[in-house]
C-alpha cells in the first residue's frame, strides 16, 4: 500500500509539473497581438552574437564622419540581360537613318548599354579624354562595338555613330569617377578609397589630375560656364532623333509641339529657361 500511495503521488505531481510548463496557446504573446511590446520574438536578443559578417549601412550616418561615404541603394551596375537576350541570335539589327549619327529604333538603349559596358571593362579610363585615348585603343574599342551590331562602314554617319557614341560615354564615365573622387576630404582619402572600376594605377593618375591646380581652374571655368547655359532639355539620355521617330510612328511630325514636349519641365510646370518659352511662343511659328 505504501507503495501505490507513493507512486499515486508521483503521477500527481507529475501531472501537476506538466500542467504548470504547459502554456495555454490563448496566453502566447502572438506577433499580430496588439498589445505587443518592444520585446518581442521579431527583435534579435541582445546576448545572441550574430553568425551574419558585419556589413555597412547603404546610407551615410549623420554622425559617422571618419570613414569614407557609403554607396546609397540604387540600380546597381547594369548585366546587360536585354543584350544577351539579342545577341545570342546573332548581330543585333539598328536602323541609323542618313545623316543621322544616333540610332532611332527600339534597339538604342541596347547599342549605348553595351559601349558603356565595352569601355568599363576593355578601355583605359586614365586618359584625360576620348581625343586623348591613342588610335589603336580607339580602333580595337571601335572593333568590339562592330562586332555586336550591324553596321554599314561604308557610310560615313555609321562610322561617326559609334565614334560618338564612344566618346559620350568615356567622358560619362569619367565624369562619375570625378563624382565619387569629390566626396573624399581629402586627396589622400580619396586615394586610399579606389572603385573596383579602374586599377589602382589608373586610379592614382586620375586622382593626381583631378588634384592639380589647372584641372580645378579648368573645372570651376566650366562650371560657371554650365550656370550660363538657356537651352537646356528634360530628354535625358534618349536622343532627339529616337524620339522624333517614336513621334512619327503616333502622333505625326509637329516640331512645334515636339519642342515644347523636350523642353517642358513637368515638376515646375513651365519651360526649363524663360529662352526657351520665347522661342517656342515667337521664333518657331514663323520659321515653320
């Protein structure tokens, strides 16, 4: 008997522990709870060290000033996905109307992605400009470009189409590194922070130019001369000749109209310069 007494007692306090570690699912602190505090199960506990490597924040802190700035979230570098798509099935077809120097079909974004990509990754970005990278550097970029488009080098605007096309982006290109070197204190941050972009060589180069006392006369003169400019566009980087023949297949030809479109700024409600407005209002008419 005390025997079964005891082992009665043990079942009853068993049972008694077991209810006591049982939680009722109507008492678990749910995350759609309302009543949730700042402690809860979406928050990492302070005393779990973290397996993930330390990565920095994409946008700058306003009181971290020592270490060098932080790229913002953004697109990212471009795969050139659209063009892989193409290319597979051959040279990809662009249609250059005479006397034109851009492409005006549905393939231009294509045709100007990929000279971006030929330069980042085969050209020498220390020149100082396109007109400055030697010949043969230029004939073997020349030569990339020609290998993924149809092109007519007979003709004089297909040949000027990609020279072009080659030197916009160089100095584009050139003009985001500058970007990037301007957001260093100093020249020496500057070179001890280089973009995957450029080798270390060239980096150092672009950085000693961009340092000197001319580049910064020679910038600060042209900045000032920018400040000047009244015929400015809101176009971007879509050319004239693409988006007249986009027009043409809609809405027909009308320069005037097709003037204010490329030079109305939707966000001020008005022309980008008062020039502009004049002489969409009183030139135009009569020249048309």
């Amino acid at each position: 008997m005390p025997l079964i007494g005891r082992g009665r007692t043990r079942r009853r306090l068993e049972g008694t522990t077991e209810a006591r570690n049982t939680t009722p699912i109507a008492a678990l602190n749910l995350r759609d709870d309302g009543n949730l505090s700042s402690d809860n199960s979406t928050q990492q506990p302070d005393d779990v060290p973290s397996i993930e490597p330390y990565s920095p924040p994409d946008v700058d802190s306003p009181g971290n000033t020592n270490g060098p700035p932080t790229r913002k979230r953004g697109r990212g570098p471009a795969k050139s996905t659209e063009f892989e798509k193409l290319r597979k099935h051959g040279k990809i077809t662009l249609k250059i109307n005479d006397g034109e120097t851009s492409p005006c079909c549905e393939n231009y974004v294509v045709f100007t992605t990929r000279v971006t990509w030929i330069l980042k990754h085969h050209g020498d970005l220390s020149h100082p400009s396109w007109h400055d990278v030697p010949e043969n550097e230029q004939q073997e970029l020349i030569s990339r470009v020609r290998a993924d488009f149809f092109l007519d080098w007979t003709k004089k605007n297909h040949c000027d189409t990609v020279m072009k096309a080659l030197r916009k982006r160089f100095n584009h290109i050139r003009y985001d590194l500058h970007k990037r070197y301007k957001q260093y204190g100093t020249n020496e941050e500057a070179l001890a922070n280089g973009p995957h972009l450029v080798s270390p060589e060239n980096w150092v180069k672009l950085c000693s130019r961009w340092s000197s006392e001319g580049f910064k006369m020679i910038s600060e003169r042209n900045k000032c001369n920018r400040e000047k400019q009244q015929t400015n566009h809101t176009t971007g980087r879509t050319s004239f000749v693409r988006l007249l023949e986009m027009r043409s297949e809609n809405d027909g030809d009308n320069l005037v109209d097709f003037f204010k479109e490329v030079r109305w700024s939707k966000k001020k409600g008005t022309f980008v310069t008062p020039m502009m407005e004049e002489m969409h209002v009183s030139v135009f008419p009569i020249l048309l």
